[in-house]
C-alpha cells in the first residue's frame, strides 16, 4: 500500500450493526455507492472477515456442527480475524482517507458474545483494547427491525442462497432479545456514535435515514 499523503486526513470507520436479517449489507452497499457518487474512495469489508485469514475463521466460526464451540472460543475467534482485519485492512485504508464501511464489528461481539452467550461486555471491550486498539468506529448504524421479521428474511436468504452460515439463524428467540438489549446498552453508553435506525420500511428510506444521519454527523464533526 501506499504511503499516507502527509497531512492527510484519516477516512471515517463507520461500522452497521443489527440482528441476522436486519439489512445490513443491504444498506452497506447502497452507502457505498453514493459515496463514490460523491468522489469517496470506499473500502467495503465485513467481520468476520475481510482478509484471507478472517475468511477462513469466518468459515470455522460460522457453520454449523455437531458441537457448538464454546462461548470464549467462539469469542476468541472473532477476535483472531477482527485484529487481522484492522492491522492489515482497516487502517491501511483510513491512512490513505479512504472511507471504511464495515458490516459488524466489535459491538457485534458484544451483543452476540457479550450479552447473548453471556460472557459480559466488559471482557468483550477488554479484548478489543488489547488486540484493536487504533480501530474505533466513528459512526455506527444499528439497523432495528423487529426480530420476528429479522428471522423470517434470514431463513428465506439461507434457503435461496443454500449457505452455510446458519449457526446463528438457528437461536432461539430469547437469544436475539439478549443480542438486542446488549446493542441497547451500547447505545446508551455512546449515543453520539451508536445511532439507532429505524429499518422497517422500504430499502431506499431506509437509505436515505442512513444518509440524513451521516450528513448531520459530517456537518457536526466540520464544526469541531
Ligand atoms: N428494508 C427491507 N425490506 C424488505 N426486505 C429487505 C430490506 N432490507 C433487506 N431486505 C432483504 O432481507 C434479506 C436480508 O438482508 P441483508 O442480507 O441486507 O441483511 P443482513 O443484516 O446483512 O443479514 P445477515 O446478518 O444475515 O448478513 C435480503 O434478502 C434482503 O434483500
Ligand atoms: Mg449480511
């Protein structure tokens, strides 16, 4: 990669959140592409994922099997890919100012691991200081769909796409209530950053929130 223009600004680290079936990549890709309307250059990722490394992880800690890893491996691998991820994708981007738009990051694991599994936030944002301390997203979108409705679009995706990936599909209800409230605390916590969107309705108004809220975070942050 090249070397930062010096003096460049760092490009922005916005991250989408929301339960399996949310919209998520939906809305990812759709940023995406206004912002290179707009002359951004854009770094689409995902998590797990986002280097060959993050991919296989993602395969290991996503498919189903017989026995379900335990709730600290299934969290240890998450971390595996997501310091890969930052070291070797995220910030190399944001150094040359390209924009970075992730699909889940750490406030993923803390809803999932964290709150869902049980294991407690506080050791999910201790691993995150350990092994990602430079990344920290600057704006967050939590896509907030009725769970009911989440399930029913991931079921249908999973049967059309015949993927792989169904480990979390098949939680019960109860689980998402825990993966949501555990999204909740986040936002109360950091609620400049954690912007909650109401994502029920058609994809392109969807878009267009995402879009106002994105204005209103660059006009405050011109300010600054
Ligand atoms: N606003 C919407 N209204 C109706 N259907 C939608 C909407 N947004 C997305 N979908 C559909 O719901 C399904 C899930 O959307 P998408 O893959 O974007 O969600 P996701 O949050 O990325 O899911 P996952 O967590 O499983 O990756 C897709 O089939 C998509 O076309
Ligand atoms: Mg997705």
């Amino acid at each position: 990669m090249k070397e930062p223009a010096s003096g460049a600004k760092r490009g922005p680290f916005i991250t989408f959140e929301g339960l399996d079936g949310s919209g998520k990549s939906t809305q990812l890709r759709l940023l995406a592409a206004r912002l290179r309307e707009h002359g951004h250059k854009v770094l689409e990722t995902r998590e797990p994922g986002g280097t060959p490394l993050g991919e296989e992880i993602r395969r290991l800690a996503l498919e189903e099997r017989e026995e379900a890893p335990a709730p600290r491996a299934e969290l240890g691998l998450m971390f595996a890919a997501r310091a890969d991820h930052c070291a070797r994708r995220i910030e190399p981007a944001r150094a040359q100012g390209i924009w970075v738009l992730c699909d889940r990051f750490t406030d993923a694991s803390e809803a999932y691991q964290g709150a869902g599994r049980g294991l407690g936030g506080e050791l999910v944002r201790q691993l995150h200081r350990v092994l990602c301390p430079e990344s920290w997203p600057d704006l967050t979108f939590f896509l907030d769909v009725e769970i009911a409705t989440c399930l029913e679009r991931s079921r249908q995706r999973l049967r059309r796409e015949a993927s792989r990936e169904g480990r979390f599909e098949s939680e019960t209800e109860e689980f998402f209530r825990k993966v949501r409230d555990g999204y909740l605390e986040i936002q109360k916590r950091e609620p400049a950053r954690f912007r909650i969107i109401a994502a029920e309705g058609e994809v392109y108004d969807v878009a267009g929130k995402i879009w106002n809220e994105l204005e209103a975070w660059r006009n405050a942050e011109a300010k600054q």
